[in-house]
C-alpha cells in the first residue's frame, strides 16, 4: 500500500508540474462546454426560404404571412419566377421554395383542389426532412384556418379536435438540457482516456519508464498509480462540468448525484483502462494518439449522442453493446433528466463492470516490465 501512495504522490507532482495537462483539466473543459452545447444541436432554424406567388392575392400574402411569422423559416427574397428561385435553390442560397400558383385565391373561393408546390434542397437528408416537415406543418394549419372561415368549425361533417400535447422530462424541448450530459460524457471521457494514455508513453520517450521497471514494483501497482489519479481527476471534472450546467444552462438534476458517481466510477475504470492498453501497445504520444482518436471517434459516432441508438443497423447495434460510452451517456441522461434508481441502470452497471475488470486485466498483462 506504501508504494502505491508513493507512486500517487509522483504522479500528482508530475501532473501538476506538466504545463500542458493544467490547462487540458481546468480550461479545456469549460470552453468546450459553453461552446459545444451551443453548437451541437439538430434543431432546425433560420430555414432560408424563396416565396414564388404568382397569385398576388390577399390569400396568397396570407400564406406567406405565415411562414414569415413562423421561428423557423427565413424568407430570403420573392419572385415571381420558378426558374429564378430554382437558380438560387441550386447556388445553394436557399433551403426551401414554396410555389404558390396563379389563380389559388380563385380556386380557394371555388371550393376546388389547390396545389402548393414544395422545392427542397436535399443534399442533407435530415436538413430538408425537417424542412418538409415544418412547410407542410404551416400549410395545413392555414388550409384548416380557411376551412373554418369559410364553413364553420364543423367543417365536412367533423368537429374540430383540439390535441393538447404534454412533454415528460423535458417540457421546455430545450436542446441544451439533451445535448449537455451526452458532451459532458465525452469531455470526461476525452480528458481521461488521453491524459492516462498520454502520460505513460511520455514517460517511456522520456526513459523514465525504463528506470521504474527495473525496481521492484509490481504490474498491479504500477497500474494502479497510473490510473488513480486520472480517475479522481476525471470525477473532479465531471462534478464541475454538472456545476457549470446547473449554474450557466439550469441543468435538471431529477435523479441521485450520487449514484451517477457510482457508475460513474465503474465507466472511467473502463475509459482509463483502455487508454492505459493503448499506451501499452504504443511506442511513442504520436501512435497512441492516432489509436484513441480511432476508438474514440467510433464510440462517439455509436454512441447515440447526435442520432438514436436503435435507428441503427441490427448489426451495429450489436456491436454497440461494447461501447462503454453508449451505456454511460444513456445512463446519464437517465438519472438526470428521468429520475431514474438503480434498478433502472443495473444491466449498464452490472456490464460496465465486467468490461472494466476485462480491460483492466489486458493492460495489466500488456504491459511489459523487466523481471
């Protein structure tokens, strides 16, 4: 237990000493946090929009009224010209085209069929899905307002429905509160991941590596000094990543702090331990820095923190049952946003800890110590 507390002391002092990892615990992710939890959302707004009406009736300008009173449309210019705002769609200048006929008030007026062209710029799927969506959203809401204008609210034979809607856990749809724990995950996990596997292969460019093994210290401890104090450091990040949400984006906190350290802990036993296997396995902080930003990226891709898990291929979600960063930002949102207990998170725990004790033993028995 002695030369475990050593190993710990040297550790600190040399973490601390190191200019550049002061600035990746404290600084890094803060910015990180106020910048991204901006940046990273799949909220649609400012949709730039090109209105061709070639009706110019009041009925016409009624219509546009709504979609320029709308939060997520832009009406960029009017034209008269469907060959015109078709030129701007493909400058890329625009998102959406609505193509309103001539004679549409007419036709209104003469209980006929009318027909509202939509063009969309579909280079990003998701982008003119939404956009699809919401046009479609705002037509049908001005045809049922005519309809009622014009035959009462018991318009062919029904009554109006009303749909009141009511949001659990989230009832504001504030993006933020979604998107922050999932990139507080990966902060926590970034920060762990890298400094643990950065700080060991320094240490074998430096040649100090080769000094520790040949005394008598054992692989369990020499394991152990390296992978403490990253993960006390690491929880110290998660704990001020949830004060900065609380204070700077009002995070919900439903469920119990302290079982989110709890599985927290058994997470960063996985994340630090495969980061201590990367540095295992690598000579140099160039090697494993390019082995980390491979993993990394695909957990975060599989994740489930910018689409749903279970949109995936079968396949993929198979594979993601090994990906300690799906179960924590699931987890996570779970106990924060939900509420959730123990019994609802047991099957992540209970896995989490296994993979842990896994990869715990493979960078133990990695790495290579002189006899």
């Amino acid at each position: 237990m002695r030369t475990i507390l050593f190993l710990l002391q040297k550790e600190f002092i040399q973490i601390f000493r190191n200019r550049f990892m002061l600035p990746i615990i404290f600084a890094m992710p803060l910015v990180q946090m106020v910048v991204l939890v901006f940046a990273a959302t799949l909220e649609m707004k400012n949709i730039e929009m090109v209105i061709v009406d070639k009706d110019l009736s009041n009925t016409s300008r009624r219509m546009a009224g709504k979609f320029d009173g709308s939060p997520f449309f832009d009406i960029k210019s009017y034209t008269f010209s469907i060959d015109e705002a078709e030129d701007i769609l493909r400058a890329n200048d625009a998102d959406i085209v609505i193509h309103i006929p001539n004679g549409f008030e007419r036709d209104l007026n003469r209980e006929q069929g009318v027909s509202v062209q939509i063009l969309l710029d579909a280079v990003n799927a998701t982008t003119a899905g939404l956009s699809n969506a919401y046009a479609t959203n705002v037509i049908r809401d001005f045809n049922e307002r005519i309809i009622i204008e014009k035959l009462g609210p018991l318009a062919s034979g029904r009554e109006q429905v009303n749909i009141m809607h009511s949001f659990w856990y989230n009832p504001d749809l504030n993006y933020k509160i979604f998107m922050l724990p999932g990139i507080l995950v990966i902060l926590v996990t970034l920060i762990g991941m890298m400094l643990t596997g950065l700080n060991v292969v320094r240490e074998k460019e430096l040649g100090t590596a080769e000094q520790i093994n040949v005394t008598p210290i054992k692989k369990y401890q020499f394991i152990t000094g390296k992978l403490l104090p990253f993960w006390i450091i690491a929880l110290f990040e998660l704990s001020f990543g949830l004060t900065v949400g609380k204070i700077f984006f009002h995070l919900p906190m439903e469920g119990s702090i302290a079982l989110l350290f709890i599985f927290a802990s058994a997470y960063l036993l996985v994340a630090l331990s495969i980061g201590l296997f990367l540095a295992a396995i690598s000579d140099s902080q160039i090697q494993v820095m390019f082995l980390m930003f491979f993993f990394f990226l695909t957990f975060i891709l599989m994740a489930g923190i910018f689409t749903p898990v279970d949109s995936m291929p079968d396949w993929a979600i198979k594979v993601n049952k090994v990906n300690p960063l799906a179960y924590f930002i699931r987890v996570i949102r779970m106990i924060l946003l939900k509420g959730s207990g123990f019994a609802d998170i047991a099957r992540e725990f209970y896995a989490l800890c296994i993979f842990g004790i896994l990869m715990m033993l493979l960078a133990t028995w990695r790495y290579r110590k002189a006899s």
